[in-house]
C-alpha cells in the first residue's frame, strides 16, 4: 500500500499517486493511479512536520502528514486519511484504508 505526492521545487504540478499491491504465490500485482494537481493540493510545513494533501481529480478524499521536525531534510511520521482512487480492473484503491503509513517527507 502505498501514497505520495511530489511537489516540485518552483513551479509546476503537484503528482499525487495511489497504489496497492496484490501478491499471490509466483505473483506480484501492482495497480497504481497517479494525476497532476494545482501546487495548492499539497501544502506542507516549513519545518516539514506536517503536511495535508487534497485528492484532484480520479485521486478523492485527502491526507495528513505528521511527523518529526526535519533534520537533514527529512522527516520521520505517519500518513493518514481517506486517499481514494478507482481503478477499471479491481476496483477501489485505499493505501490508507487498515490505518496510518509510516512515511518520510522530504525537501522539495
């Protein structure tokens, strides 16, 4: 399972991907929804420990960052919500759906 938004440094659009996996014996399956966003969708604090993201899009619901104050650049935290996206094959994808992510969040 698995969220992320990327926010390029400047300008330009935000990506915002959903994904989950499903493995089987000698099998690996990865469905995955990604979209552009306006640079509003993802805000973030400047000292990165915290962050929300708003679905655009086929991505609905939003997110929420939070974690350690940065240091090198990167925190430390947790990602929860109700990121959703529907995919034509199985469905619904929930990353965040059996409950909160460890996630890092970097400097743009």
């Amino acid at each position: 399972m698995y969220a992320e938004a990327t926010k390029p440094r400047g300008k330009g659009p935000v990506t915002e991907t959903v994904e989950e996996q499903h493995e089987g014996t000698g099998f690996s399956f990865y469905y995955e929804v990604s979209v552009h966003a306006p640079r509003s969708k993802y805000t973030y604090a400047s000292d990165l420990s915290s962050a929300e993201v708003e679905g655009f899009g086929a991505i609905k619901g939003s997110a929420s960052y939070s974690g350690s104050p940065e240091t090198n650049g990167q925190s430390q935290g947790q990602l929860s919500g109700d990121l959703s996206a529907t995919n034509a094959v199985i469905g619904k994808l929930r990353p965040l759906a059996p409950g909160p992510l460890n996630a890092t969040q970097t400097q743009p």
